[in-house]
C-alpha cells in the first residue's frame, strides 16, 4: 500500500487514521460513495468546491492507502472502506445533535441540492417509464428538472421538452431543511414554504418518489423539527 504519509508524526491508531481519511474532502468522497456515488464526474458534481486536479489526488491518495479501489470506471469502497461507514455518519450524528443549526448563506447552493435530490427520486411507484419532476426557486434564478427515463435519474438546467408530472416550489433553504430532515415535508406544505403542483396520483405519493437524504433521519433524532417552532 506504500509508505506511511507523516501527519501528526505520532506512532498512535489515531494519528495514522487521520493520516488516511483525516482531510475534510476525504471524508465528503467516502460519504458520498457510501451513498452510492461511484463514477469521477458524480464525484465532481457532488461535491463542487473541490477542484477535479484535487479529487484525483484525494482518490489517488485513499486508492493507495487500500480505502478504495477502481473497478473499469468505478471507484468502490474496499472492505477498509466499507468499516469506516459507521466512523462517517456517527460524525453525521454528532454534528446534527452539537454542531448543526441554520444555514450559513454560502451553504445554500440549490444546484447542489437539486444534485442530491436527483440521487434519491424513485419514481417505480409511478406509471411509465419516463417521469419529469420541476422544480423552481423563489430566490434563484435557475430552473431545474429532473428527469427519469426507465428507472435512471439525471439533472436538466435547460427543459428536456417532455410532460411535467410534478412542479416543485420553494425557496432555497426551506427545500433543504425538507431535504435534511429539520422540516417536515408535511409541515412545509402545511405552511406555505413548499408548494407542489402535479396530477393528484403523482402528490399524494411525493414522500415516496422523493426520497429524503440518508441523514435526514439522524437530523429530525437529534433535535426538534423546525416546525415545532411554528405557531
């Protein structure tokens, strides 16, 4: 696997552990491939802050050290990989109960959100087998859609010129406090905050084809919804 990388230069578990996965882009790969991103440009779009010269060194870097390994275009966790799951979202869950409070507005990126999302439509409820979800932002410009063609979801900024069975409204932050578990989808619709317009066959299971991120659950555990708060 090579040489050790000197980090702290301490002859400690801890200390050769943050050596490997220590760096915060490393560990943002890991959870992302432990979400089921797999190919270099998913990588990329997933994480958009992060240079594409610096996602190949930090692959190249857990590669080397037997965290993950390439498979033709993919890269998959490893054995090593896969044990460090619980290291990742019980960082998930102490940050949600000790660090996790509003957005900072820099943090707010709805391409970014509407990226997520894409990775969690499941829309084998629906009849067909092509489906378009529309989702507009009342603070930003962008349009976004995504589209699902036989069970493969992708992103559209531009419209693929097909039927929209459902039009999602909502401004940025209110969207990813449905997304991350803070509001519930319910309360959101309630309140005014999100709003979804669409043939009734198509609402009525909106929590089903549009599935929450993987840490919403240990978000709405760690403190009360925002919707607690509301009159």
């Amino acid at each position: 696997m090579g040489g050790h990388d000197s980090g702290a230069g301490q002859y400690c578990p801890i200390s050769r552990a943050l050596d490997v996965v220590g760096e915060q882009w490393s560990l943002l790969i890991l959870r992302d491939m432990m979400t089921g991103t797999t190919r270099f440009n998913d990588l990329a779009r997933g994480l958009p802050g992060l240079s594409r010269t610096l996602l190949s060194k930090r692959l190249r870097h857990l590669e080397r050290y037997g965290v993950i390994e390439r498979s033709g275009t993919r890269y998959v966790l490893t054995s090593s990989g896969a044990a460090l799951e619980p290291v990742v979202f019980g960082l998930a869950e102490w940050g949600a109960r000790w660090m996790f409070g509003d957005p900072r507005p820099e943090e707010l990126d709805a391409q970014l959100l509407v990226w997520w999302m894409h990775t969690r439509v499941d829309t084998t409820v629906l009849e067909g087998d092509r489906h378009v979800l529309h989702l507009r932002f009342d603070d930003d410009t962008r349009r976004f859609w995504i589209l699902v063609e036989h069970g493969r979801p992708s992103v559209c900024m531009a419209d693929p010129g097909f039927p929209v069975d459902l039009t999602i409204t909502s401004d940025v932050a209110s969207l990813y406090a449905v997304w991350l578990g803070r509001l519930p989808l319910r309360a959101a619709l309630r309140s005014g905050r999100v709003h979804v317009d669409g043939a009734t066959s198509v609402t009525r299971r909106l929590g089903e084809v549009l599935q929450l991120s993987p840490v919403a659950s240990i978000v709405a555990a760690a403190a009360p919804a925002e919707a607690d708060a509301m009159p």
